[in-house]
C-alpha cells in the first residue's frame, strides 16, 4: 500500500471517529431536558425501568407547589431559575446510584435504590432542601410535593403503576402540612381513573 493511500485511510479514519463522537453527542443531548439537564421522559424511563429489578428501589414523584404563581408574580426567568435548582439538588439528594428526570412543567420523577431503609428520613430532609430559595431567585418562596412508593410494596407493579401510586400519595402530600407522603399499600385510588389527565402512559 502506498504512502498516500495509507494517509488517505487514516484520514478516513479519522473523520469516521470524529463523526461518531458527534452522534453519541447529539445522542445524549436529545435524551437531555436543555433547562435543567436531567434525563427526558423516554431516557428516564429506561433507566428507571433497570433500577426498578432492584427489590430496594423507591419511585419517588415531586412537583413544585404554586409554580404558575411564580411565574405570573416573579417571572418566568425565576420560575426557569427554581425548575434548574429543583433539578440540580434532586439529583445531588439521588446520587450516582439513582436516577432523576424532568417529565415535563414543573414535575420531576426518580428513582433512588434505599439500601439501608431510611427513604423516609431522607425524603424528608429532601423536602425542606427543596424549600430554599435559590441563589438565582432569592425572592422566590415556595416548597416541593413529593410522593413516593417502595418497590418491595408492589413487586408486581411496572413503571407506570408505580408512578401513578406516587403521584396519588404526591397530592395527598399537597392538602396536608406534610410535604412528603409515602403511597398506601392498598389498590390504587382516583389517579388510576384519571384524574390526571395530562399523564402519558410509562409502561
């Protein structure tokens, strides 16, 4: 093989390399919500749906309380500030073994795996985290719902059923003085007849 066609290959090669670190980029980024930089719905449901074989799984559900009034009072600015702190302690209180995403407005999902049994406690110090106001938007007070369900309560339950049982125990959360509320071990109550009907189909 000639010199030239050797440099002609490793150009090739080269340009074929460059082209593919391009599209795992442009892969990510498309799986990647742009204001927050948590997994979108599709990319969190895969990754959650894996966690999920883990028996010690917990499916949590959280939701800004009052986001259209921080948005009409203060902005939309600050209203984008709080989703992007929202975010970024939801993933911090998670940590690398969890996942977390944006399933669209002002709601997140995660799934975190409770080894030790203390997702309670950690929800709730989760809770008055998210309460504080951002450094980007100090004026901003508001606090975050969160519902959430152990996966060893419904080992026979997908995504979608889990996410649902979450939800309800979310809203629960919201009438009372409770920021966090664990889902009841019983069937499924008005969620499961849409009561939510802005919710698309996780399973």
């Amino acid at each position: 093989m000639t010199t030239l066609a050797l440099l002609l290959l490793a150009a090739l090669s080269t340009a074929w390399g460059a082209h593919a670190v391009w599209l795992l980029h442009r892969l990510r980024t498309a799986r990647r919500d742009p204001l927050t930089g948590l997994w979108t719905r599709d990319a969190f449901t895969r990754q959650a749906r894996r966690l999920l074989r883990n028996p010690h799984a917990v499916v949590v559900l959280a939701d800004v309380d009052r986001f259209k009034q921080v948005n009409d009072t203060h902005g939309h600015a600050a209203g984008d500030a709080l989703l992007a702190a929202t975010a970024s302690r939801l993933t911090h209180a998670v940590g690398r073994s969890g996942v977390v995403g944006r399933l669209g407005g002002d709601e997140f999902a995660a799934v975190l795996v409770d080894r030790d049994g203390t997702a309670a406690d950690q929800l709730a110090v989760l809770a008055r985290i998210l309460a504080r106001p951002t450094e980007t938007a100090p004026e901003v007070h508001t606090s975050v719902s969160l519902g959430w369900v152990r996966r060893a309560d419904h080992p026979d339950e997908d995504l979608s059923a889990l996410l649902k049982r979450a939800d309800e125990a979310m809203y629960a959360a919201k009438r009372t003085p409770s920021a966090v509320r664990r889902a009841a071990i019983g069937r499924l109550l008005a969620s499961v007849t849409g009561r939510r009907p802005g919710r698309r189909s996780t399973a």
